[in-house]
C-alpha cells in the first residue's frame, strides 16, 4: 500500500519556502532555482489538492492550510536531519536522547556532570533542551525529560515510566556581606559564621520569593513556629537560577535546593543563613515514554543518574 508521504524534496522546498516566505530566499538556501523551487511547490500542491501559498505583488504568503502544514512537518524535518547526523557521527554505534531538562537543574546540576557520563558512554550523545511543563511524548522530539513536580503531576502524565531522582528541599541562603551589614556581631574577626540565623533575624532581612512558589517563606516560617506578617513580600523570581543570582548582588535572602548551589557555596558567594530545610512538595524525576526504542540508552543514563544522584552511592559507578 502506497504511503501518503510527498517527496522529501518538494517538502524541503516548502519548508524552506514557508520559512522565508519567499521563493527567492528558499532557492537561495538550498543552491537551486527559483523555477525549480517554484515546480516543486507546485507538485506538492498539487500531491495535496490544496494551494499552500497565496501569490501577491511582493512575494508569497502562506495560506492558513498552508501555515498548519507549516507547523505540523518542519520539527519532523529537523528530526530526521538530526537522526541522519547522529547516525552518520556514530557510524551506527551507540545513539542520541534528546531530553527536556528544568532549566535551572540543567544548568547547575546536569551539565556540570554530564563529561562523566561522557566518558564512560562516549558512543552516547546527549542533547538538551528545556522544558518546564509536563508534554505527550507522542507529540514531542524528546526521547525523556527530567522533571520537577509532584507526586499527583507525575501520576497524573500518561503513558509513560518514572524514575525518582531527589526530593527539592530548600535552605535559606544569603550573600555574607548581607549578613554582616545587618548583623554586625557576626563579622569574620568573631568567629566563623555558621549558619546560625533565627527565624526572627531572617524575618529582618529583604526576602527574595519565587514566582511560581508564592507561599514557600510562609511555609519555612510555619514550619519553624515563626510568625512572619509578610512572609509573602519582597522581589519576584521566576527561576532558582535567577533567585541565586539576586541572592549574590545582596539583594536578599532566598529559599533554593542546596544541591543547586555547589558553586557558590564552594566560592562563599552565598552562605547557608540556616541549615532548617524546607522539604519541598516538589522532587525531581527521569520520566520516559512507555514505548521508547532507545530503552538500552535510556537504562544507561537512569543507572549514571541514580548513581550521581547518591541513590546508589553504595554499588560502583555505573559502566
């Protein structure tokens, strides 16, 4: 049975065509000519039964059948480009995962480990994008993604596998010269300071909140039996990355998952303010599709994450 598939060529064409929405700029790109653009085009329209531009004085426009057309192959045109890259670079051996990463994980946790897992899968290749929202991998390039959210989210994303990776508690952390401006008596010449800030000492500092989180202070002051009127005040952040970054240049203090924040803590660009953690209703987890075809890459990286995650720090590092 004859597949409904046009040729490869006419939908590049097209997808080059739709994208600069000129034949001009579309011969230009793919090193043909106009003509030849403009055939193809037509035989395409022609394979469909539909017009997918609509031709004026200045160029080309899309039609709206042309326009969801548009939308609907060009990710699967990258993907197959990106398919054919991968298995051309690895002569057949090994493989890619796209993943969809939270980006502040991604960025602070993920990448600065990710050359392990390099060397020892050197045949794997690791493509990152991120991803802040749940998605069907059905309608997705992602291979998995590695999520923040909780348990009823995660239950609730259908057809596919999860892996726990960590639980997202949070610390308070602030800039020491913050601390020391407020709390003289806790400068270096008397003594190292230790992360021994009261709830009341905190409660007088600026506090730096997280957009998407608007009552975790209020939950860290409940918790520790502290009665904060505004709790729910101070400059808005949308990402940990961003509260960090805020946290450094004095401007407050902030509520971020410790394993966050190697760098800066290693660097005394941030301290821990106090060491009462707030366990997060948030965790991390590795989720993939329950009908993946990568399974042996996929069952790699789950056992190098478990591994660097400290879930399974007692076995040796996986090979």
């Amino acid at each position: 049975m004859r597949r409904m598939i046009p040729s490869l060529q006419a939908l590049i064409c097209f997808e080059s065509a739709a994208k600069h929405r000129s034949y001009t700029y579309a011969a230009q790109e793919l090193n043909i000519t106009q003509s030849a653009v403009s055939r193809q085009i037509h035989q395409l329209e022609e394979f469909l039964g539909l017009a997918l531009f609509n031709r004026t004085r200045h160029g080309v426009e899309l039609t709206f059948a042309g326009e969801q057309y548009f939308k609907n192959i060009k990710s699967h045109l990258l993907s197959i480009e990106q398919s054919t890259l991968d298995l051309m670079s690895h002569k057949g051996l090994g493989g890619t995962l796209k993943l969809g990463v939270v980006p502040t994980f991604a960025t602070r946790w993920l990448l600065p480990r990710l050359y392990k897992f390099n060397q020892i899968n050197p045949e794997i290749t690791i493509h990152l994008e991120t991803s802040t929202k749940p998605f069907l991998f059905s309608d997705h390039i992602f291979d998995a993604a590695i999520y923040t959210g909780t348990n009823a989210q995660i239950e609730n994303w259908p057809g596919t596998k999860v892996h726990f990776l960590m639980s997202e508690d949070v610390v308070p952390v602030c800039s020491p010269e913050m601390i020391y401006k407020h709390f003289p008596e806790l400068r270096p010449e008397n003594g190292p300071f230790n992360g021994s800030l009261t709830a009341a000492q905190i409660a007088t500092l600026p506090l730096l909140q997280q957009t998407t989180r608007p009552y975790i202070w209020k939950e860290w002051f409940e918790k520790v039996g502290y009665d904060h009127p505004y709790a729910m005040d101070g400059q808005r952040h949308e990402l940990f990355s961003m509260l960090a970054v805020a946290a450094t240049h004095h401007m407050g203090v902030a509520l971020i998952p410790q394993m966050l924040l190697e760098k800066e803590l290693s660097s005394k660009e941030l301290v821990i303010a106090s060491h009462i953690k707030l366990k997060a209703s948030r965790s991390y987890y590795f989720v993939y599709s329950e009908q993946q075809q990568n399974a042996p890459l996929i069952e790699k990286f789950v056992q190098w994450l478990e591994y660097e995650a400290g879930l399974t720090q007692q076995r040796q590092a996986p090979q």
